[in-house]
C-alpha cells in the first residue's frame, strides 16, 4: 500500500526538484451521484466546482503566505493505494498542495 505522501511527491515532485510537501487536499466526487441529477452536465459541473475551490485556496494560502500548487494531472492507481477508495465508486478530479511559508 502506498503512503499518502508517497503519493503527494510523486504529483509534486514531477514539477519541482525537491519533495517539500506540507498538505496535500485530494478533491473527489461521486460521479454517479452527481450524473444521476445532472445528466449531460454533471462531469463539467464538478470540474467547475473543484476550479471555485481552487481559487478559494489559492487566495486563502497566498493571504496566509504560504505556496500553493494546483496539480493538473494525478495517478488514479495511486489514489486507490493510498486511500483504498475505489476508483469507479469515487474518483479523485483535483490535487492541491501546500508548502511551507514563503521566506521573507
């Protein structure tokens, strides 16, 4: 079984040179769920939610000085090892890390 941070590096790492994870926010959706009320719409609905949320934290970690990092692609066979979850029943649409503060 893979560790959470395992996973967190191996999404950080890609871009940057050095692993200096502090929080890693893994966003996942039902997306049966979300189909079921929002048909032909549902997978761009959650897409546009997770981007809201983003933005949020974004502004909230840059008010707070810290270095936030959206990451665009993650590793579903990965989540699965890490969290257990299964990835049909509930799959993860956004990362999100946050790094120390920001040296003055």
């Amino acid at each position: 079984m893979a560790s959470s941070h395992a996973y967190a590096c191996s999404l950080y790492a890609s871009r940057n040179s050095v692993c200096d994870v502090s929080y890693l926010l893994i966003v996942t959706a039902r997306c049966a769920r979300v189909s079921w009320k929002y048909e032909g719409i549902a997978y761009s609905l959650i897409l546009k939610n997770v981007g809201v949320l983003f933005q949020t934290m974004y502004l909230v970690a840059t008010a707070m000085r810290m270095k936030p990092c959206a990451i665009g692609a993650g590793n579903a066979r990965l989540f699965e090892q890490a969290t257990g979850i299964e990835g049909l029943s509930e799959a993860s649409v956004g990362e999100f890390v946050l790094t120390g503060r920001v040296s003055e």
